[in-house]
C-alpha cells in the first residue's frame, strides 16, 4: 500500500516539522519532479509529486496531508572529484565543465561531476589537476534562477523565462 503523496512544505522551511521517516536517494532522483514507488529507510513505499524544477537537496524534508514527515538523505555515488594546488588550474577546469553543460558541485577545495571517462581525460589533459574516483554525496549548482538548465527551445521556454523574470523584479525591483 502507498502511503499519501509526498510534497515539499509549502513554505519551504519545514522547520517545525519532526521526520519520522527517510529516503535515501541519488542526486538524479532527487531532481525529478514526480516518482513512485520508492521505498523509505523504515521499507514503507511511497509517491513524491513535486512542482517542476524543484530539486531536493540533502537533509531536505518532505511532507504529506495527514502531516507525516520525511527526511531526504542524500545517497552515495561515484564521482569525479578534481584537486590542484593553483586555484587557476581549478578555475580553468571549472570554466571547461560548464562550456560542457556538465552538473558540477564546486566547493572551495575541489569540483565533483559525474563520472565520465572521457571527461577524465579532457581534465587530465588540462594539466595541473588530480582527478580522483570517488564515493559521495552530489550536491551540484542548480543553476542561476534555482533550475535547470535549458536553451529556450523546448516546451517549458515560456514557464522557465517567467521563473527567470519573477527572479529578477525579485532581486532588482519592479521596473
């Protein structure tokens, strides 16, 4: 039996909720919008119905109508993680992932991907970087209006340019 769907608290805070449950789940899990039958840490199965582009992140909570709560942990996976001792090898890495589209998690010490083959060896040829296969969480950027990313060209174009708007009259004011 499905437990009631599960939903992001309205506010987004969710800080006065107590999880009584957990999902453990991957970074590509944890981006998708609506999915079912997946089983929490306590085996009971579940649905979750997101709006789209939410993207759940590692300790995120998730509740449903008859006010159960539900810890998101954030789940292991095999990662690309990128060192240098010159914080401009990591720049020049970082800037030749993302002409790549390629998910990134950037943090001060190093970049995480997604492993990739052939995107190991781009990096090692840069040269002045360590690339190291790695098992861990991935919490990459989600872009700069908090979605995906998308070229304008697909069916959601005119729901993401008003995400895009609302973000901006947000930050800069009304004009």
């Amino acid at each position: 039996m499905l437990l009631t769907d599960y939903h992001a608290p309205s506010d987004g805070s969710g800080s006065e909720l107590a999880p009584t449950d957990c999902l453990l789940l991957r970074f590509d899990q944890r981006c998708r919008s609506r999915f079912g039958a997946v089983t929490t840490t306590q085996q009971k199965p579940i649905n979750v119905l997101l709006p789209r582009g939410i993207v759940i992140r590692h300790g995120g909570l998730l509740t449903n109508a008859a006010g159960d709560c539900l810890e998101v942990i954030a789940a292991d996976e095999t990662l690309l993680r990128v060192r240098a001792t010159d914080p401009h090898a990591l720049l020049r890495a970082a800037y030749h992932l993302g002409n790549r589209h390629v998910k990134l998690e950037v943090r001060p010490e190093y970049l995480q991907l997604e492993l990739d083959p052939v995107l190991k060896e781009m990096l090692l040829r840069l040269g002045g970087l360590t690339v190291e296969t790695v098992e861990a969480i991935f919490e990459p950027e989600v872009g700069a209006y908090g979605g995906g990313h998308h070229h304008g060209h697909d069916e959601t174009f005119a729901e993401d340019y008003a995400s895009a708007q609302a973000a901006y009259r947000h930050h800069h004011g009304a004009t």
